[in-house]
C-alpha cells in the first residue's frame, strides 16, 4: 500500500493468469494454449510485414482486419470491434456498457477475470450460481438490474449453452446488454454471433487465443450492432487509439482468411478430446461434457490438488482452482495425442495407484 | 447516443489521432514518426520470433524487456513498468494515481489525450496556462490537490524544461504524484529518470514510437519508485493481463539494446533540426526552439490553415490545430534530409508568395 495509490488501485484485486512456467520439455495443459502452431500463412504473412515501415503508426481503425472478420463471419465491418486480446475487448466492454450501481450477473464459477473487472470500475455484481451439474441456471440471468456476462461454453467447467437459451436470457434482458464471451466457441459450440442480427442487445466475444493458435499475437474482437460497436470505440479512443501493432494486424488477418487450417486443427483437437475423455471415464474420472478445448475432471477416489502436484512434477502443467465447489477438479488443455498419450500413462501407471 | 452505453461511455470525448493518410509518395510529417527505419537488429530479431511458439501467451511480466530497459537505463528492474505504447501506460497512470474529486493539472497547450484521460476516470483538472513564450510557468505547478502531468519536451511547443525546474515542482508535490511524459526526451532534453532516484513521487513516462523508430509496434514505459511500478501493475492485472505480444517484445529488446543505432539516428534527426530552423527562421517563419524532432513554427504573414492545406494538396502532410492560441501555429515532424528539402522547396517556391 503507498500513499501514492488511488483509491481505485487500492481497491483492486488483480487477476492471477496461469502460470508460464519457464521450464524446458514441460507439457504444458494449463492456460488453454492450441497445441498446434499458427498457420503457415500466418508465419509468412507477419515475415513479410517485418520491414521499415514498422517506424510507422499502425491504422488505428484496423479497417483491413474489421474487413476480413467481417467477410468471414457474415456481418457488416460496422459490427466489428478489435482489440489487443479479448481480456482488452473485457475490460472495454464492462466500462462501455455496465454503470455503477446497477447489479450485474455472471456465473459463480466462471473467468474469474469478470469480478476483477467490476472490482475494478466499482461495479456491483452477483455471482449467480450454477446448476448442480455445472450448467447455467438461465432464468436466473432474466431482468438483470444492470446487464449479463458468461461465456458459452463456460470456463473453467467446458459446458456449452443452446442458442435458444441464451435467446431467452436475451429476450428477458431488452434494455441491458448481455455479453457472451465465446473464447472457446469453435471446438463444438453454437455461436450466437448470427444472433447479433435479431438482438441489439448481444455483444459476442472471440479471440484467436485458442482456436487460431494466436495466443502469443494478443488479438481479440466483439460483434454487436453498430451502436454497442460505436461505443467500444469511444471508450478505446479515449484510452489508447493505437491498441494492435501492425504485425498483429497482418497476422490476424491471414489466420482469419485460412478457413482450411483453422478447420484441420480445431477438428483434430475435437478428435483428440472426444477419445481422451473416453479414457479418463475408464480410469474412473468423471469428465463433464466438454465443448472447449479442455476438460473439466474428477476422480473417483484420488484428491485433486494432489494429482495436480505429482503432474507437475513429473513436468506436465494443468490448473486447479483452490475454490469451493471445485476444489476437487482439474481443468486440463486438449494437448496433441502425443502430449495426452504421455498424461495418460503417467495417470495410469502412478499417481492413482 | 445509446440506450446501452454506460454513462461513462455517454461523457467520453474520444481522441482523434493525427490523420493516417492512404496516400502513396506523401510526405508525412504530420504525426512524428521516425523518418529512419528501426534498427536492422530489431527487424533481424522479430523475424527470427515469429514461429510456432506464438501459439503460447507471452511472458505476462515481460521479465526480459524489463530487465534491459533497467539496464540500459541503470535503474531496478522493480522500478520499470512496459505497457502497449505510452499511451496505455498514461491511461493506466491516471488511474492508478489521480483520484476524482482531486484537481490535477497540466498545461493548457499540451498531448491533447491528459483531458481524454480525464473526462474517461471523470478526474478533475485545471488546464495551466502556458507562459505567452509558451514555456511552462512552473510555479503554477506547486501544491496541485490531485497530481501533475506534463510532457518535457512539451508537445506541440517543442520546448524543453531543465531539470532544475523539475525539481522544484517534485519538491512543492511531496504528497502527489508528477508525470514527465518524455516521448521526445531523446531529441535534446535532460531526462528526469535519474530523479526516480531521489524523488518516490515522480512517474517518468517513455516510449519506443519516436527515438527508436517503432512507432508501429506499440511499446512505451515507465520510471518510478517501487511503489509506483507495483501501483501500475495492480490496474494493468485488473485489465489485461498480456498487454504486450511476444513480437513486441523481443523487438522492444533488440531496440533498447542496439545504442549505436540509436545515437545516430537521433543525432541526424538533430542535425537536420538545427538546418531546417535555420532555414525557415530566413523565410520569416517564427520557430520556436525545439528539443523535439518537430518544430511548432507559425509564419509572418501567411494563415497557418491555409500553408497546412497548400502543403497537403502537395502530397506534404504537417499538423494544424484549429485551438485558441495556436491556431496559426504549425507542427511539422523533422524527416530525411530530402523530405525537409522538399518542405523547403514548396514553401519557398510558391506557398510564401
């Protein structure tokens, strides 16, 4: 504490990302990373953006990646806003759209980024909680005083929601805004970016973090219609007119126009989560449902935090939450087959033992 | 206006960036880049970065960069904190360190984004006015309820304050924070990072878009006390906790470790200052003297509007303010050699007559 704090700093409680450990030969099942590397074109476009002109301003509009996005998913460039990674497009989007003194809702156990944002802005928040099987109570989420957050799928729990539901929590939410973050949409779930059309009210959010093997680049964007897009941007300008550099720029838009690598690598994750899942069931873990690229597991008889420190010392990384609720869990990245071959010999072969 | 933005969102007064012109073959000398390209090395080192490992988060401490900022600039590592270009860096100060309900104050001909930032955090602030010569009238600075900022050299002025002066506005805030936004500090000033040192309430701001040529690439900096640098992280991981790409990184490194270069680009951006004042001081143009690589300058008898859109319908860009006091004032970025001759040329040979 310094005197020198605002009361705002003093009143923070910052977020703890995973760790990023710098340990050599690790496998590393912890921050939700793609196991996969970014598109060749991707690699080949940011090469050739390396030049002089890096002495430059990038475009502050971002008009070429907001054109691309725009192509690729169907929407006006009026409806899309870009931003330096998602948890940016976050911390934009709760100070563009919830006031203080209006309660907002967001799951229980959810990003756990979402009640530091409101710490942050001195935003009341109820943490709505979830089912007993982890699903999302959705009426519980109607007449929000001061407007709705949750991703679909959730995280750290991979369950996804039915776009009829979320239509519900929208049609029940008219003049408040409700966010779906969708950093995990492409491994199986129903994106409601198509829903953007119909509701005034939807803000979706996506990154290329995940499913376009980008986490390194920090590029993230939202859809909504032009008003909500037209605010982001007031608040952006009045924060940094510059938030992506122009390799991120170039990078972004070529992993936005290679459908085909997208397409191979999310399915091959899919492919790889949907056997691994089927194996931890037979080692008696009880594995939730996952539309992400990560599993949310139990075992029958072993505690949770003591699997997590015998993986890691064996050099493989995956999370545990010390929080109620689900201090028994694991969340676990889908690695390459390779990476979970060798998580599921070691869980076989020791640490339940 | 929108029914869903917050009232934040509803009082910003959003930044409007010097224009990005998609003009080929113009002469841009409106926004103060850097006419040379970036060192080899950092060009060398980013190409060398981009791999597959941009699947994975950056370093979220950016440990390395921190480390050879603190070197190179003989500080604590404890004492550097690195944001996306520094005008993040100021927005996270703002918060971190000014409360609403306490006047903070900055010149009132200055970085036009200090009232963006606070009619965002809705800070109080009183615009000092600058002396007639627009130097900066530093006893105006004593005894500010909420805090001080000021650009040393000042922009647009181009004029520098010694550090003599520094000091006495430090020594008559002991209780408040005071910002020194040196983003051209490398063109002539005396830089107040040694003061870190001896004063714990001094926040110097930096960045890589001027002196380094990497204006496209969004890295900025700040110098402080421990408590400050701990202060600043507590907002950044209550926003985002990656706010630095690994691209930015490894080239932000390269650029800080490459002096040689360095020293003689910003010696040539100095040389060519020193000719040009002399130069248009012949045409009748009244330059102040300029610690900046650009010159405020305004002509003896031709409209300063009217030079701006003459320049421009030539294919030269320079900065115009339509703004009490300087409205017949010119900003104009210091290029190449042969880009100043150019500017030299068309002034001379019809604009002036």
């Amino acid at each position: 504490m310094s005197k020198f704090w605002s009361e705002v700093t003093r009143l923070t409680e910052p977020y703890v990302p995973g760790e990023q450990p710098k340990v050599k030969n690790m496998i590393k099942l912890n921050t939700n990373e793609n196991p996969y590397p970014p598109s060749p074109k991707v690699l080949a476009a940011l090469k050739g953006a390396v030049d002089g002109n890096l002495r430059l301003y990038p475009d502050p509009t971002a008009d070429e990646l907001c054109e691309a996005i725009a192509k690729a998913y169907d929407v006006a460039k009026s409806q899309v806003f870009i931003g330096n990674g998602s948890d940016e497009v976050l911390a934009f989007s709760f100070l563009a759209f919830f006031n203080q003194g209006e309660q907002i809702l967001f799951p229980d156990i959810t990003y756990s980024f979402y009640p530091v944002y409101a710490n942050l802005y001195r935003l009341d928040y109820k943490e709505v909680p979830l089912n007993e099987d982890f699903t999302i109570p959705v009426e519980q989420f109607f007449h929000a005083e001061g407007g709705v957050i949750f991703p679909n799928p959730n995280a750290p729990t991979s369950i996804g929601l039915g776009l009829e539901q979320i239509e519900k929590i929208l049609q029940n939410n008219p003049d408040k805004v409700v966010m779906v973050d969708e950093a995990y949409i492409d491994f199986g779930g129903e994106s409601a970016v198509p829903l953007t059309r119909r509701y005034e009210n939807l803000l979706v959010i996506q990154t290329l973090s995940k499913s376009r093997s980008l986490a390194g680049l920090r590029v993230g964007f939202a859809f909504g219609n032009e008003q909500l897009i037209e605010g982001l941007n007031r608040i952006k300008n009045s924060f940094n007119s510059y938030t992506l550099d122009r390799l991120a720029l170039v990078g972004a838009k070529a992993a936005i126009e290679d459908t085909a690598y997208f397409e191979e690598t999310r399915s091959k994750i899919i492919e790889t989560r949907h056997r691994v899942i089927g194996e931890l069931r037979q080692l008696n873990f009880t594995v939730l449902d996952s539309q992400a690229n990560f599993l949310f597991m139990k075992h029958g008889r072993v505690d949770a935090k003591q699997i997590f420190e015998t993986l890691k010392e064996k050099g493989i990384y995956v999370r545990y939450f010390n929080k109620s609720r689900i201090d028994q869990f694991l969340r676990v990245t889908i690695g390459t087959d390779e990476e979970m071959n060798r998580l599921m010999e070691e869980l076989a072969t020791g640490i339940l033992s």
